[in-house]
C-alpha cells in the first residue's frame, strides 16, 4: 500500500497528504522511540511556567468572603479593608504568587464590594457583567494581535465564581436569582451557603433542596463537577449532589483533642471548619482546587470565552460559512467590512456635507433676516432723529424769534424811559427859571 501510495506523479502523492483522515492505519513499532515521554515534557513545561487561577466571589457584605478565600488556601491574604459608602457596586482584583512544592499558582481573587447594600438593587449585577466581558475582551485583543504573546500573557478571565447566599433557611433572594440568571453563561457558577452554622441541620437540608429547586425552575446553570473522565467521574457525579456547599470558614485554630484545627468557638460548642459531619468546606476544597481546576480553566476557555468570542466576531461580521454553505474566506469578509465600513463613511460624509450646506444656507437666511431688521432699525432710528433734530430746530427758532422781540421791547422801553427823563428835565429846569424871575 505504502508503493502505491509514493508511486505516480507528485499531484497524485499530494493528494493523497491532503487527505490524512484517509487510508490511516495502525502500525506496530520495532523498538521504543521515545514519544512516550511527551506528558512528561507537558507537565515539566506547565509547571516550569506556573498556573494562574482566578475567582471571583460575589456575596452580599458581611457573608464571609474573604475568610473563605483565607481558609480554602490557608494563609492570609494581605488586602485593604472595604469600605461600604460608594453609590454602586466595586469590583476589586488582588492577585497573589502561591508556591506549593514545586508548583507556582497566581491567584487572583476578585471581590464584589457593596454588592446587595444599596436600597435599589436592580442594577447590581451590571459592574459584575462588565467586569467578565473586559476580560473577555482583553484576551480576545490580544489573541487579534499580529505578534502575540500568550505564552507570557496575564490571563484575567474568570475561571470560577463563587456565589454566596445568606442562610435565611427559606429561598433564594430576588438578587442572587438575577445576578445568577446573568452570569451563568458567562462563568462556572460554584452556589455557596455561607455561614451555614447559623442554621439547623434539618433546616440546611430543606434550604439546599429549595435552593436548587428555584435554581432548576428559574433556568439558572451552575457548574456542574465532570463526569466524563472515569478516574473522576465517581467523585465528582457524588459532590454533584451534595450542590449547593454549606461551607464556613475560619483562620483559628484551636486545640481539640491533641490537634490544632481550624474552627470556630460558640458558647454552646464548637465547630470544626474541616470537619465534614459540620459544613461542606471539605468537600469544596476538594472539588475547586484539588480535582477540577484544570476543568475549570477549560472550562472558561473552550465554553465560556468562546461563545463571547463568537458572539464578537460575528458582530464584526466574520462567519465560518457564507450563505451557499462555503467556507468564509477572512480576506474576502476583510474587504467586504472594509467596503462597507467605505460606503458607509462616505455616506456619512455626504450626510454631514448636506447637513452642513444646509445649516450654512439656514445661517445666512438668519443673517440676512438680522440685516433687514437692523437696516429696518436704523432706518426707525434715523426718521426718529431727523423729526426730534426738526422739533429741536423749530422749537430754536421760536426761542430766537421770542428773544429778539423780546429784545425790541426792552430797546423800546429804554428808549421811551430816557425820553421821559429828558422830558422831565426840562420841565424842572423850566419852573426854577419861572420862580428865578417872579422874585
């Protein structure tokens, strides 16, 4: 088969290599050849470059959640306290470089602060949506990048989020149902009652059967543990079940029996954190870090993220087929975006000419308009003053001909006073010349 597959021309040989599904067949080795040792070179690799883990924990104030995170990891992650004043909902990212042996974990742990403390609590899961998306949208620009590096790339995407519900022992709130109902297609819901030593035994076994029943009836997905690889199947079909964890958490150890563990001290006894017949911590431990992280991160990549990948891209009008069913070419779907986004920048400017024109012809049409007033104005103005300026004349003229008559007058009357002076000179000088003779 192998002769005639290298025999004929070379268009026939190719052919033949461009259909690997094709003729394959199974062949025994004669000796060991040493490609048996590529897990080895993957897992020296992997662990040469470390892991990244990122969670994000959303809970109402006052419900454990930085206690948990200090508990499931066992330290004590340094961190600012929270204060509860903003208006709306913060979302705070503080990431940590874990060593455990010889395997190096960036953890990133996101905290929701202020979630559930406003009194309108419509919105307060639109910072956390946000959040999930910029981290989407942060890889997937990078993944668009012409050089990329993501081998060396700080993955932010969520990998797992941790919901907290207060132990009210009746339902889930309104909140958590639409926070959840929001964020399950876009993160690996793990539902957590915190605190869950707050109530009975009786009452957290009928408060996780209502929980999952609202979950079911309001169409909420939450992670579900895998089941498809044997060595874990059994495990995980087993914790499956035990959904949601009644965890509580606590970094004081105290001394029970000859052992110093992890628990919390109440006036009528005392809980051990680690003690599986008291909460679930156990077991979430268990089921987060030591047996489905790796899911988890895979998770987000194969499910999550790429259905906020897709979802973009055909935004951006890229498809895998075109209508006929043939495969979209990128250049093809390249210069058909950049032929449209053309036509419509052009029409966009002629829209704007237009517009322009015609705010231009409107401007004139005003400053014509204001020109005319103003001509009309002035020429009011000046038929206005032209009549006071004849007043004005007419009443200066009255006034001149009033004060030369009035002159007239008084000439007159100066002239009529010295004639009657003289007059009555004359007759004195007259009768002293008559007495001058009678004596």
């Amino acid at each position: 088969m192998e002769a005639e597959a290298n025999s004929g021309s070379p268009e026939d040989s190719w052919a033949f290599i461009q259909r690997p599904g094709e003729g394959c067949r199974t062949v025994p080795l004669a000796g060991h050849v040493g490609f048996d040792s590529l897990p080895d070179q993957l897992v020296n690799k992997s662990v040469s470059q470390g892991f990244c883990f990122n969670i994000l924990c959303v809970g109402e104030t006052g419900l454990g959640k930085s206690t948990l995170m200090d508990t499931l990891f066992n330290t004590k992650f340094e961190g600012e306290p929270a204060t509860h004043t903003q208006p709306g909902v913060q979302l705070r990212s503080n990431t940590y470089d874990l060593q455990e042996s010889n395997v190096g974990l960036k953890l990133t742990i996101v905290s929701t602060v202020g979630f559930g403390d406003q009194i309108n609590k419509e919105d307060s899961y639109k910072p956390i949506v946000e959040f999930i998306d910029a981290q989407f949208e942060a890889y997937l620009q990078e993944e668009l990048k012409i050089r990329r590096v993501l081998h060396t790339y700080h993955d932010s995407r969520i990998h797992a989020c941790l919901y907290f519900i207060a132990p009210t022992g009746h339902s889930l709130k309104s909140l958590d149902l639409v926070t959840m109902k929001k964020l399950d297609s876009k993160v690996n819901i793990i539902p957590i009652i915190a605190k869950s030593d707050a109530i009975s035994k009786s009452e957290l076994t009928k408060f996780k059967i209502k929980i999952t029943s609202e979950l079911v009836s309001n169409g909420v997905q939450i992670y579900q543990f895998p089941t498809d690889d044997e060595s874990v199947a059994e495990i995980n079909g087993t914790m499956n079940a035990h959904l949601p964890f009644a965890v509580i958490g606590s970094t004081e150890e105290l001394k029970i029996g000859n052992k110093m563990m992890k628990a919390r001290q109440y006036p009528w006894g005392t809980v051990q954190v680690e003690n599986e017949a008291h909460c679930d911590f156990v077991k979430l431990r268990e089921m987060l870090i030591r047996v489905n992280m790796e899911d988890l991160r895979e998770q987000t990549h194969s499910r999550h993220y790429e259905l906020y990948r897709r979802c973009k891209l055909e935004e951006m009008g890229f498809k895998d087929t075109d209508p006929d069913s043939k495969p979209f070419s990128l250049q093809e779907t390249y210069e058909a975006k950049r032929n449209e986004f053309l036509g419509e920048l052009q029409k966009k400017e002629e829209e704007m000419r237009q517009m322009f024109v015609q705010r231009v012809k409107e401007k004139e049409a005003e400053l014509k308009e204001a020109e005319k007033e103003l001509h009309e104005k002035f020429d009011r103005l000046k038929k206005l003053h032209q009549d006071e300026k004849k007043k004005l004349e007419d009443k200066k003229k009255s006034l001149d001909d009033e004060v030369n008559a009035f002159k007239q007058r008084k000439t007159a009357a100066e002239l009529l006073q010295s004639q009657g002076s003289q007059a009555g000179g004359s007759q004195t000088l007259k009768r002293d010349k008559e007495k001058k003779n009678f004596f």
